[in-house]
C-alpha cells in the first residue's frame, strides 16, 4: 500500500525567521509490514531553494531568509515513498504563508513638496498632498500622517489617512508669507516605524491693504506773495502693507483749488503754482487721494496764507522751516481750525 500522509496541508511561518528553524514536521504512514513499511521523503525544488526536508525524520526547515514582500506564498511538493519493490508514492501539496514583521518603514516619494496660495484662501482649500508607502501587511503597513514642525499657530492641517493638507485658519501674507513644514508617515505596527519629508508653501500677497497717511491731517502755513514759483511746500506720504506691486502708492488733488496746488503722482510733493494774497483769501483746503492698484485713501492738507512778518514768525517759533514757507505736522496748533472732522 501506498503511504498517506497524516500532516496538514498548510502551514504558516513569520518572515525573518533564523535559518535552519524547524517549520514543521511531515509524518506519512504505511500499513504494511517491513521493509515496505519504511518511508522516505523527498522536497520538489523551491524556488529560491528556502527550503529542506529531512529524507528520514521529514522535518522541513528553512534553508534561506524569507522576506514576505519578496515572496508571501510556497506551495511546497512533498513526496512520501515507501521501500516495496516497486517502491509505492504519495505525494502531498503544502501551502505555506510568510505571515507579515513590521520590517519596512513608510517611504515617501518625493521627500520635497512645494505649493502657493493666497493668502485669501478659503479656510479647508486643499493644497497639495503627501504620500507614502509601506510594504508592509495590515497595520503595519498602514501609514498615517502628521505635521511635526513648522506650523506653531496650525494654520494648515492635514488628514490623516489621505496625507491631504488643507488651510485651517485665515492667512495673512503681511503676518507670515511662508512656511516650511516637516510631515511625517508612521505605520500602525506594534514597533513604530516612520518617514518624515519637506513641505514648503508660499502665501501669495493679495491688494487687501489700503494706504495709510502717515500723517492725517497736514497744516502748513505759506508766505504770501512768493516770487520764485513753482514751489514745494508740503510732502504726504502714504504707506501701503502690501508687496510690490500692490504697495506702490500714486498721489493727485481729489478736491481743493487745482489752479493754485499740485501733487506729484510718486513722491507725495505739494506744489504752489501761483502766488498767494492773504487779502484775497487766507486758506485753501486740498483734499488729497492715495491709491495703490485698487485701494485708495484720502488725506485733508490745509494751507494757510501767511503775512510775510507772520509767516516768519510763526516759522522761528515752529524751527521748521523750508525755504520760503512751513510744513507744519497736524495738530501742532492754528487758527480756530477743527481737526475732528473724518475725510
């Protein structure tokens, strides 16, 4: 009679384990009596050769190191043969499971990222997303990510189990234009394993600054009758937060005698053009406009016409003196004028 094979038919071992463990033992009996009784077992090749059984005492050993991602199945070819003549043959077909160590750390492929945004970005806007692998089975191969530096204030978030960053609070490019954040990968083995990579974002500048008047309002005090004319008698300045080009600031006379005054678009310089007669009138009021590409901001500049004895006098008292005429800063003092009014 044949031998039959009394071992299972599959069997599972861990990956990494030592060379030369015993996996399991093959057992085949025989019914008959003797020498026909006496079996000897045999392997069919493996690939990778991992493998080796005992011909006497059918144990079947590792030979090789197995590495589950190389390779996670064998079927194994196991041949029981008796010492009849003719000898008599069973075989048996063993599969074998490489069951899963958490040898492999998440990869991340790129390890650099880079995005912009506005920094008007819709709080939840995906940015951009990160990934990793990990070869690993299950839980150990399952990653999750997180952003372990370069964001104190959490103004971006990132999911999870998608490696999808997100804006999570609103931005502001004058507050922080850039950002370099680390992200990393971990598995959910037992023995954790991780990846880390680079995650650089720019917030690009909006126009949602509006120039501000350094000073608000001006007085300035001109001497009547001055001879050499066109003459600077003032300068308003006007700051815009923004980055070029959106902080670039053009000046113009929006209201007030245009005849008499004028602005120079970049520098803010206030001219006279024609002499002033303190008789006639005593005081101009200039409304004068700021505007980057979009914003604008207004400013009121008020002259006030000066008898040559005064002006000067006014002037010595001040110690602020440009050429033939004072540019006095606001609220220093005047004549009954009210500086309360909002422009």
């Amino acid at each position: 009679m044949a031998p039959e094979f009394v071992t299972p038919n599959e069997t599972v071992v861990e990956e990494n384990t030592p060379v030369n463990t015993v996996v399991m033992a093959v057992k085949a009996g025989d019914r008959d009596e003797g020498r026909n009784s006496y079996i000897e077992y045999s392997l069919a090749p493996v690939p990778g050769n991992r493998f080796a059984l005992g011909p006497v005492d059918g144990l079947l050993r590792i030979v090789a190191p197995l590495d589950r991602e190389d390779r996670a199945n064998y079927s194994l070819v196991v041949t029981a043969r008796d010492r009849g003549n003719p000898p008599n043959a069973h075989t048996l077909t063993i599969s074998l499971r490489v069951a899963d160590e958490n040898d492999n750390s998440p990869i991340f492929d790129p390890k650099q990222y880079s995005a912009s945004v506005p920094e008007n970005a819709s709080i939840g806007l995906s940015v951009l997303q990160v990934s990793a692998t990990d070869a690993d089975d299950s839980l150990n191969g399952r990653v999750r990510y997180t952003i372990v530096a370069g964001d104190k204030n959490r103004d971006f978030s990132i999911s999870e189990d998608t490696g999808i960053i997100r804006v999570a609070k609103n931005l502001n490019y004058e507050r922080r234009n850039h950002y370099l954040l680390t992200v990393q990968a971990e598995d959910s083995g037992a023995d954790v394993r991780y990846d880390s990579a680079t995650v650089t974002i720019s917030i690009m500048d909006i126009n949602d600054n509006a120039p501000v008047f350094l000073d608000s309002p001006y007085l300035v005090y001109v001497m009547e009758n001055m001879a050499a004319l066109p003459a600077p008698i003032a300068t308003v300045t006007a700051f815009d937060a923004d980055n070029p080009p959106y902080n670039r600031v053009n000046y113009l006379v929006k209201e007030g005698d245009k005849s008499m005054f004028s602005v120079n678009a970049t520098s803010g310089q206030i001219s006279l053009l024609r002499a002033l007669d303190r008789e006639e009138r005593d005081q101009y009021t200039l409304t004068v406009v700021a505007m980057d590409t979009v914003v604008v901001a207004v400013v009121m500049v008020v002259v006030v016409v000066s008898a040559a004895g005064e002006g000067q006098a006014r002037c010595a008292a001040r110690l602020v003196r440009h050429r033939h005429h004072c540019h006095h800063r606001p609220f220093a003092w005047g004549e009954n004028l009210d500086f309360k009014t909002a422009i």
